[in-house]
C-alpha cells in the first residue's frame, strides 16, 4: 500500500510517501510546496492543489492521510489553516483517493507510542524508521508522520468502515 501523507498550512504544505509492505515502512519521497506569500490568497490554494495533484500523479498513492488541525493562534489563521486543507483534500478526491484524517495526537502516539512527545522526539522516529541519513525538512517530516500513522491505522479503519 502507498500512502501520501500530508501536513497543510498556507505557507508550507509538507508531503510525504511511504509503501507498507506487511510490516516493513518503506521511504519513497518527501517535500515541500512553498506558497509564496506575496500571492493572493487563492493563488496560494491553486498553487497547493496543484502541486500535490502532480505529486499524486506521479506517484499514484493508494490512500491519502491528512493531519486534522483544531488548534490555531487565531480565526484567520484557522480559516487559513482550514481552506489549505481543503485544497489537499480536493486534490485527493478530485482523482478518487481516499483520504483519511488523523489528530495530530493519533499521529504522536502511532509513531512515538506516546501522544504528549516533543517534535524533535517524532522526528527522530521518522528518520529511525524510514533509515533516512537525515531529519526531513520540518513540514514534509510532518506528512511522513501521519503518513505512518495511517500506515499502522489502516487495518483498523477497515474494520470500522466495514
């Protein structure tokens, strides 16, 4: 199975692909896409949905994971926050993918074992797990995370949907 991770925000939306193939992880890209806030605001969206669809396109995931954020500094940046992750998941639902949301506790607590660990403690996880030769840029760090997560979750939201 190869999931797409995804950590939205208006400046920097953060992905991330692994293949699970029974119980081994397996690293397959990570990055970035980097709005430039000079932009309108809704060019900004365009420029999200569109880079996350070519690297859906490229790549071909089976599942999309999205971090669900509820937690923001104030409105506008929610409603920023908010419309970010609307143009990741169109990008996803637009060519029929799945997609699957995860608190950023369910993502601490299936990569760490621990919902209360420090960004560094997850990061240092993801690099552990993924045999990477180093940290991943923050944001695409992120969207590994969750993509992992949906990674260990996956047979357990079959059950529930089933």
């Amino acid at each position: 199975m190869r999931i797409l991770g995804i950590d939205p925000g208006s400046r920097i939306t953060g992905y991330g692909l692994i293949s699970k193939e029974g119980n081994r992880l397996i690293h397959i890209d990570n990055g970035a896409i980097f709005t430039q806030s000079a932009m309108d605001f809704p060019q900004r969206l365009q420029q999200i949905f569109v880079g996350l669809s070519a690297v859906i396109s490229q790549y071909q995931p089976d599942a999309v994971a999205v971090e669900s954020v509820f937690l923001a500094k104030n409105a506008q940046s929610a409603l920023k926050l908010g419309q970010a992750r609307g143009a990741a998941i169109v990008a996803a639902v637009h060519v029929g993918l799945a997609v699957f949301e995860y608190t950023a506790l369910q993502v601490k607590q299936a990569v760490v074992g621990s919902g209360r660990a420090e960004k560094v403690q997850v990061q240092q996880m993801i690099k552990a797990l993924l045999h990477l030769p180093e940290v991943a840029q923050e944001d695409a760090s992120d969207a590994l995370a969750v993509a992992i997560c949906h990674a260990h979750s996956a047979g357990m939201n079959k059950l529930l949907k089933g």
